[in-house]
C-alpha cells in the first residue's frame, strides 16, 4: 500500500505529505519555545510549516534531480521525511535550528544544482543563491559559517571546471553580508535575535563526559539511525563516480559532527535533530530506489509508522 502510493509524484502523495507537516507543526506550537522571533502561536506555526515544506522540497530535488538511476526512481522520500521528523525527540522549540537547518539544506540543493549544471549565467546564479542561503543560516548560529568551507572544498575537489569568480561570490558574500547584518543589528539593537554561538555564552553547555541516554522514546528515532547507517554503507560500497562519493562521505561526516555535538550538549530542545533531516532521507532513500519488492518496502516502513505512533 505504501510503496503504490509512492512509487510516483501525485496529488495523493504529496497531499499525503503536506498533511503531515501540518501535523508536525501543530505539534511543535503545542510546546514550549526556547527562541523564537514572535510570541504568537499562529505566526510560529506558519514559519515552521514553511520551513518543513522548503526542506522537502529541498530533499524531493536532492534525491531525485541527482539520481543516476532514474528508472527505478520513486518518491516514498515524500513520506520518509515527515516520519523521520516525528521520531525526533523534541521537547521545546528552539527556532534557530529549524530556520538555521532549513537554510542549510536550501543551499544544498542550489549548490548542487551548481554543480550539475553547465550553463554560466546559471552557475553563478546557483552559487550565489547558495552562498547567501549558507550565510543566513550563520546569522542565526554563527559556526554554521563552517559550510561556506565544506562548499568551498566540494568546489575545488570537484571535477567541474574551476573558476576565479566562484571562489570570490563563496568567500566574498558571507564576509560581506555577515559584517553588514551585524553593523545593521546592532544600530537597530535586534542584535540579541542574531549570531548566536554554540561555543559562547551560557545557552549551550557542555556535557563533562559525552554520554548517550537510551529510552524507550528514542526507539523510533533509533529505527531510523539504524536504517541510514546500512543505507549509507550500502550506497557507499555502490557508488563508483569520485564526485558522488565524496559528496556522500560529505554528508556522513555531518551527520557524524551533528551526533557528537548533540551528544556533547547538556541543554537540548529536540529542535537540533532537524540538521539531521536531508542526509538520513536522502541516503535511506537511496535504498529504496535498489527494492524492487512493495512489500520489502511496506516491512520497513510499518515498523517505523507502529513505533512512531507507540512511543511518540
């Protein structure tokens, strides 16, 4: 049943897909919110239903655009993406990291648009679309500046043809439109909703020892981490282009440094794990693009639906 609603883009799947992040949104202004910009409940549902629709439509590209195998391609990524945010252990919401993973992962898609495509004027635009974006993300948490220089190194270990102007719009904008957005914050003194540091200040701390706390509410999310990790392995042994293989090893050590710093941290809202949104869809889904069989794929998700609704 799961796998035939699925196995193609339609007005059923991603009606399917919207209801359920309107759920999640729902869910979400039930809580208690550690940040955010606004205290109305109405507003916040809205930013984060945007933000959920913009991150699939970000993991929809990503996982279909650049699939080499189109002909097995399918779209239960749709349907993975709303249940991997319900197992996520949320208990406040702290909007910094929705927005902030949102714009990460819309940057993503652009940059890798970019570096498909051949055409100049659309390069640049792609580029810059995707600089930008990442630079946003670090208006909200300073360190995501980091990305710039993971697009930075994908760009000069990549095989497309290398180009002075790219690496001036990757380093220069962020530069740029970071100093001017903290001289503008600061003159009009909304600087305290901006550039927050995981590193400074008293609203991250660190754990003494890095320790995991297993319960029984974590078993879907626990599902799910087991899922990606025989995903990416699998996709790592298939995968034979030096380009697409070093942008999964990319996404692999993300999702390794968003564990450890989720690990390491003693104050969590919940709201972090959406970092971990587009590389577990996207590498689970690739999966399901090997499976032939609907009812190998109905026995994966059924035990991730029952979990969900048993625990969560």
């Amino acid at each position: 049943m799961i796998a035939k609603i699925f196995e193609k883009f339609s007005y059923t799947s991603i009606s399917i897909s919207i209801v359920l992040c309107l759920i999640i949104s729902y869910q979400y202004i039930q809580l208690d919110f550690d940040w955010s910009f606004t205290n109305s409940k109405i507003l916040n549902g809205i930013v984060i239903f945007g933000s959920l629709i913009l991150t699939n439509f970000s993991i929809n590209s990503v996982s279909t655009n650049f699939n080499l195998d189109r002909v097995n391609r399918n779209f239960l990524h749709l349907l993975l993406y709303p249940l991997v945010v319900l197992t996520y252990p949320v208990e406040t919401i702290d909007l910094r990291f929705i927005l902030a993973s949102t714009a990460i992962w819309s940057s993503w898609r652009n940059f890798r648009i970019f570096l498909e495509t051949t055409n100049r004027e659309k390069r640049i635009k792609r580029v810059l679309d995707s600089t930008i974006l990442a630079s946003i993300s670090s208006l909200l948490i300073i360190e995501n500046i980091f990305l710039i220089l993971i697009l930075v190194f994908t760009y000069i270990a990549s095989n497309v043809k290398q180009d002075n102007r790219i690496l001036i719009i990757l380093v220069g904008v962020p530069l740029v439109l970071l100093f001017s957005c903290q001289t503008l914050a600061s003159f009009i003194s909304i600087d305290s909703f901006l550039f927050s540091s995981y590193l400074y200040g008293n609203e991250f701390k660190i754990k003494p020892d890095v320790s995991l706390e297993l319960t029984i509410q974590l078993t879907p999310l626990i599902l799910i981490l087991i899922l990606y990790i025989i995903s990416a392995i699998f996709k790592l042994i298939k995968t034979k282009s030096l380009q697409r293989k070093t942008l999964d090893l990319i996404g692999v050590f993300f999702f390794m440094g968003i564990i450890y710093f989720i690990l390491i941290h003693e104050k969590l809202s919940g709201s972090e794990f959406h970092y971990l949104s587009l590389p577990v869809v996207y590498m689970i889904s690739q999966i399901f693009n090997k499976i032939n069989n609907s009812s190998l794929v109905n026995f994966i998700f059924i035990p991730i639906i029952i979990s969900i609704i048993v625990f969560k």
